[in-house]
C-alpha cells in the first residue's frame, strides 16, 4: 500500500515578492510550523517555488485539513516521492490512483518535466502514464477537460513527485510578513472579520480593548478574550492589550453634550490605540467600521473622529454590506461568539440619539474644557497585555473538568 | 461482580463523578445569571458544548441539552410534528424502536397522524426498500435507530439517509443512544436532521442527554419557559451533568480507540460459545450487529427466572431493554423479526462495555452452562 509521504505548497504571492521573497518564505515557514506545533515529526523542506513538509509518518489527512487555513499558501497537494525510473514511477502513479480510483471516475495525466535533461518529453510522458493506467485499470475513460482524478507528475532534478489531488490553500500572504497593526476590537461582529481580512494580508495583528467596569461586566471581556483566541488560531498567538476606560468614559459624559457623546468617546479611543500603536511598535490602526452603517461610522463621524491621528487606519470592511461581513465572521466561527448578548463600551453609552453629522470643530471645542492627556496617559499605563492561543482561555482551574 | 447489563445503563466513570461533584459544589451558579458566578458556570456549559461538538464531528451550535434519551426522543418526533404539521401527516419508523420512539409514535397516531412501522427482516435489520416504499407524499418524518437496542443489529443509517435526502421535505431522525461509542456514524455523511444521544449509555449520569439539531432544522420546542437551548429546551441546564457528559464522551471514545477489538473478542467468544450450546437460540445476527450487545434465548425457561439464577452467582444480564423489562410482555423486537413469541418470552440480553472481560465472559458462559443444567434438573 502506498502512503503520501509529503505535502507539497504552492507559494501565493509570495512568488511575485522579489527580494523579499526569503523573509516571505521564512514567515511561512513559521506559521505553517506553528499550526502543526503538535506533530513532532514532520520536517518542512523549502526551496525557491515550493515548499515540502516531509509527514515521517504524520497523518497527512489532519495535516492537510490545518493547512487549509494557513495564509500565504495558494494550493497543496499530499505527494509521494520517488526516484526517476520508468518502471517505478509508473507503479507509484498506479497505486496512488487507485487509492482515489471508483468504478466510473474518469482521469488525466499532467506532467511537468522540470528537468529538462529528462530523455522522453511532456507528451511522451503522458503517453506512457496514461498507457500504463489504462492498460491495468478496466473500463477506464480519460477525460481531459474535467477529470475526476488528475494524475499530476512532476519531474525535478532530484526526484520524481506524485499526487492526485489539489486543495485550495487560504491565499493571502504569510502572516507577519507585513508589519503590525493594531485592530480595536469591540465585541461585535465587524471587528473580528477586520481583523482576520488584515492578517490575511500578512498583517501582525494586536487587539486593543476598552473595558468599562462595572459598566460592562468581565463576561463582555470574556467573549473579547474569547473572539481573540478564534483569530490566535490563524496564526499561533495573538496580543490583546485591555484599556481601563471607565473614568474616560464617565468624564466625557459630565463635559460633552449627549448627541457628541459618541464622537467623542470614539476621538479617545483612537488617541489611546494610537498611543498603545507606537509603545508598541505598530504602524497602522485596523477598525471594523462599514460606510453607513451606524452613526459613527457615517463619512461625516469619520472625519471627525479620524481628525485626532496621522497614523494610517485601515478598514477592511468598509465598503462592505452586513450581510457579507456576517458570512466571513460565520466562516471563521467568530459570529457565535459575538451574538452573545453582553453590554461592551460602545453599547452602554449610547446616548438617545447621536449625530450622524458631527461636526469636527465643535467636537474639538467641546473637549478643550478638559485636559484628557494625563487620563490618556494612566489608561495606557494601566493597559492590561495578554498574549492569547488558541484556546488558552480553557481556564486552567478548568481543565481537569473535562 | 461481573456487570453485562451495559445498554441498560453503565457505571459511570469515576473522573466523571470527580467532576460531577467538582462542578456542582465550586460552579453551582446559573448560567443565565448576569453576574460573574453565573458566567462561570456558562463558560462551563459552553465547554462542554465544544467539546461534545468536536467530537462528533459537528457544530456546537447543534448540539442541544436535555435530560436523556426519552426527552431528546419525544423532542424530535413531537418537536418536528407540531412544527411541520403543515407538510403532512404522515411519518415513517420502524417496528424495532425503543418504547420512547414507539409510544410517542402512538401518541401522535392518537392527534391523527399516520405512522407507519417498517417491519423488520429475520436478523432484526429493516431494509432501505422497505422505507422507500413507505414513503408518500404526505411523509414529513423518518425516525430510524442505528443499534437495536434489544437484540444490537445495526440499521442502514447511511443509506436510508442517501434516500431521505432526495425527499427535501422530509426529516431525518436517528436514535443513536446505543450505538455511540460502539459504532461510528458520521452525521453528515448520513444526512442525519436530528440525532438522539444518551449520557448514562456511555458512563454518564442519568438525566443528561443530547439531541443533535441540524443547522437550518427547526423544532417546536416542548418546554416552554426560560428560553434555554436556543429556545429549544427551556429549564436551568444541567450544568454539572453536561460537564460530566462531556467528559465521559471523550474517556468512552478514547476507549473505543484502544480497547475496541479487546471488546469484539469477547463479544465473539461469548457468541461462540453460547451457539455451541444445547437449548439455546442466538438473535443477534452475525453481521451488521453493534460490538457489545448479545440476545439469546434459554428454550423452555421464562427469561426472568433466568436473570434470577445468574444474579445469585453476582451476574447480571436483563430480560429486554430495561424500560419494558418489568412488563411480561415478550420483546417487540424479537417479535417483529419472526421469533416465535415462546422463545421471545424466554430472551435474555447481555450488553458489554470495554471494561469487561474474556475472564468474566468466561465465567459467565461457565455459569450460564451450570444454570441450564441445574433448572432442567428442577423443571424436569
């Protein structure tokens, strides 16, 4: 019985990254090592244009289904690896199909002759293959247009590789690859699906949180802690930085008038991210807002809010409808955590009635009564960091429980 | 003590109790409460849920709470009749089922729906045919079950499923609270709407089920209330006993792992050896059949003085299943696969559990040898 014994990965864009294109290699190499911490056998084999994990008898199937989620791979396919006879690489190709072979399925063969020493050419090789099958399997049809099964060879320098199948990787590029950014992260659907979209440009993502007690109680930190470990599992860890924000809070509500009460929260929000964003080493500020689709998040509140910061904010969802947003936050599992119905800083405060369009100058003069700085500075020094896995949160007093 | 009344119910485990106790002194909060004693204890109920879900192999957010395998029972059948009353009035199941699924069939026959109950062949399986051709346009359910409780043969799951799927209107329950741990389904694959879980079947305790409600599959609830469960099944979670479940789930399918063939070993030799004797019909066919359960009859004897006999000797084998045990009825199974009801009225039933033994399995085939002579003696 033949066995896949590697994993061969298809780079995505890494490919078209130039000079870069080490350090993209290296970022990939890592996260695919930290999604399979567990398997301590595989060896991962990288070279210019592809990637190998060598199973060492690892369970390829699980294998395969982790690497699915793993940003920076475009495709993958289990492979088996033989040397460059005929006679051998035709009995492998057999056997491998047969594993997949049901009466009715029909197939074709795909060589790639990378070596270019390699006596017989790219037709001649799928001459023989396809001979071969059809000579040993009864009743069997190609099909080269659709084929259930493509035969795919490959010819290299070193070796010969076989496979079957190829699975559709998570695109993107490897995550880290492009620097940190710091994602405010509510508690509510959008924020997440930011999140997930930026690492999947190969962001380094780190979480900021306000947290109001007893405004909102720990079970709304709970499910912020919680949504963080769902994004931990794209890439091994996360970090989340928790903002005490209660006094803040309650001062903008004695010095702003209600219906600006919003805009202004959001301003400090903002100044305090951005603050935790350079004592960390970020460049960019990620939010979850969509054109529309509350008060704050009208062009108008925009502007007002963005007025406090140079730093780039990015908004991957911004010209998304809810609908959209929702079904990636149910693909990434985040969208049952968010539904759970706990109060978090954005919804206990919501005044009556906010304005749609604020306006940037009377924001700014309602807050010069106060100087907001020193709070900024203690809610930044009391900033509670945690780093998260995936499923750290399982608490430890927990654990034997189940 | 050599304990062979497995489907009956199980001992539970005891990292199960451990956690039983644990969760019901430390967390004892409502999950529904708002403050942190509260959130505790439905971080705990949510564990539980991930848990169970991962290992079947579905989504948390179809993994349902109940009491045990006669709510998730009558939850299912009831729950998808009042709900979709308005597809038609006519549900398909078979003559084999556990007394939760026939007697609520007979109540919802009472409210004017039409049931009708697949019979099955001589080895106690119903065929795929049988239930295609009972299918009419007014069909709205098919409640089947995976292990036959009474006798353990195995019902087509996956392919009465391919043939349900081609009846869009049709729902799709399975009962699977003897087959868990013992034989693998996957859900999916068997296009299974509602599935039927146990937690005292597989070293739980009693009063904790699972029905498995499929995304997209709605339900009239039957308790009404508190809204729990999705609105599914209002009443203040079991949280103690779902932590229990959950763990004793995962303890009972690592077991399957490793001590499975252990278990089939026994379960052949006691087969072997009880086919060899005089006097003795086997009715658990000897394929499709679950690893763990045997049905044999002791001819001329009433089963019950049987189970008497052995208990002397600290064995303990049932009658049938043990919800209609006290009845002197004869099995239904048996009955419906042609057993003529002399011998049905003389079955007894051993269930084993991966804890047991070639040792005990020897002993009681010694003891069940010595039994029979000893009451031929008597009855002679």
């Amino acid at each position: 019985m033949i066995n896949y014994d590697r994993i061969l990965i298809r780079y995505g864009e890494i490919s078209t990254k130039g000079r870069n294109r080490n350090k993209f290699i290296d970022k990939l190499r890592k996260s695919i090592l930290s999604v399979l911490h567990d398997f301590p056998d595989i060896k991962i084999e990288a070279s210019r244009d592809r990637m190998y994990i060598i199973l060492n008898g690892s369970d390829g199937k699980e294998v395969s289904e982790r690497l699915k989620s793993v940003f920076g791979i475009q495709s993958f396919s289990p492979a088996v690896k033989t040397n460059k006879k005929m006679e051998e690489m035709k009995a492998a190709a057999l056997a491998l199909f047969l594993k997949d072979y049901e009466e009715g399925k029909t197939f074709k063969i795909t060589t790639k002759r990378a070596d270019k020493t390699f006596p017989l050419n790219t037709e001649e090789l799928n001459h023989e293959f396809g001979g071969h099958l059809l000579k040993n399997v009864p009743g069997l049809k190609v099909n080269v247009k659709k084929p259930d099964i493509n035969v795919q060879i490959e010819i290299r320098g070193e070796a010969a590789y076989l496979s079957c199948e190829t699975i559709q990787g998570a695109g993107g590029l490897p995550a880290g690859s492009g620097g940190k950014a710091m994602l405010m992260l509510s508690g509510g659907i959008d924020s997440p699906v930011a999140g997930y979209l930026s690492m999947k440009r190969g962001l380094d993502v780190e979480a900021v949180h306000f947290f109001s007690p007893p405004f909102t109680s720990e079970r709304a930190k709970q499910k912020v802690i919680d949504l963080t470990e769902k994004l931990a599992g794209i890439t091994g860890a996360v970090t989340l930085h928790i903002v005490p924000f209660t006094e803040i809070q309650q001062l903008i509500q004695q010095q702003v008038p209600q219906n600006y009460t919003m805009t202004a929260t959001r301003r400090l929000m903002l100044r305090i991210t951005d603050e935790i964003r350079r004592k960390n080493d970020g460049l960019a500020i990620i939010t979850g807002e969509s054109l529309g689709q509350v008060a704050s998040q009208t062009l108008e509140s925009m502007y007002a809010i963005n007025d406090v910061t140079n730093t780039p904010i990015l908004r991957p969802l911004i010209t998304m409808d809810k609908s959209e947003i929702i079904e990636i936050a149910q693909r990434i599992d985040t969208h049952d955590i968010s539904i759970r119905p706990f109060e978090d800083c954005c919804t206990v405060f919501v005044p009556a009635s906010p304005k749609t369009k604020p306006k940037r100058d009377k924001v700014r003069h309602f807050e010069s009564f106060v100087d907001f700085e020193p709070l900024i500075a203690k809610a930044v020094e009391g900033t509670e960091k945690m780093v998260t896995k995936p499923q750290s949160g399982k608490e430890e007093s927990f654990e034997d429980l189940f | 003590m050599i304990y062979f009344d497995n489907s009956a119910t199980t001992k539970p485990y005891k990292e199960v109790l451990d956690s039983y106790i644990k969760v019901s002194s430390d967390f004892f909060g409502n999950p529904s409460s708002l403050h942190g004693i509260g959130g505790q204890a439905e971080r705990l109920l949510m564990h539980a849920r991930e848990q169970i879900a991962q290992l079947l192999d579905v989504r948390h957010s179809e993994i349902y709470f109940t009491s045990g395998g006669t709510e998730s029972n009558n939850l299912a059948i009831k729950g998808t009749a009042l709900m979709h009353r308005n597809r038609g009035r006519h549900i398909i199941t078979t003559a084999i089922e556990h007394a939760s699924v026939r007697e609520t069939m007979e109540q919802l026959r009472e409210l004017g729906f039409r049931v009708t109950f697949v019979q099955p062949d001589r080895r106690g399986i119903v065929s795929v045919e049988e239930i295609e051709k009972a299918i009419t346009s007014e069909t709205f359910l098919v409640s089947v079950m995976h292990v036959n409780n009474e006798i353990g043969s195995i019902q087509p799951i996956k392919e009465i499923g391919q043939l349900v799927k081609k009846h869009s209107k049709i729902i799709y329950h399975v009962d699977n609270v003897q087959g868990i741990g013992k034989v693998p389904m996957d859900f999916y694959e068997a296009n299974i709407d509602l599935c039927t879980l146990s937690a005292h079947k597989f070293h739980g305790l009693k009063g904790n089920g699972v029905l498995f409600i499929r995304e997209g599959v709605r339900l009239s609830p039957l308790f009404s209330g508190g809204n729990q469960e999705w609105k599914q099944r209002s009443g203040t979670e079991n949280v103690a006993g779902i932590v229990a479940m959950a763990k004793a789930l995962r303890i009972t399918l690592n077991n399957k792992e490793r001590y499975l063939d252990e278990l089939l070993s026994v379960k052949n030799y006691l087969m072997e050896e009880l086919e060899k004797m005089e006097g003795i019909a086997v009715h658990t066919p000897d394929i499709h059949a679950a690893p763990h359960i045997i049905n044999f009859s002791v001819k001329g004897f009433k089963a019950e003085v049987f189970v008497h006999a052995l208990e002397e000797k600290d064995i303990y084998v049932s009658t049938t299943s043990a919800c209609s045990s006290k009845k002197a009825a004869a099995s239904s199974t048996l009955v419906a696969m042609g057993v003529p009801e002399k011998d049905a009225k003389s079955a007894v039933r051993i269930s084993l559990t991966y804890e047991n033994t070639r040792e005990e399995a020897a002993v009681f085939i010694a003891a069940v040898k010595e039994t029979v002579n000893r009451l031929r003696e008597v009855m002679k």
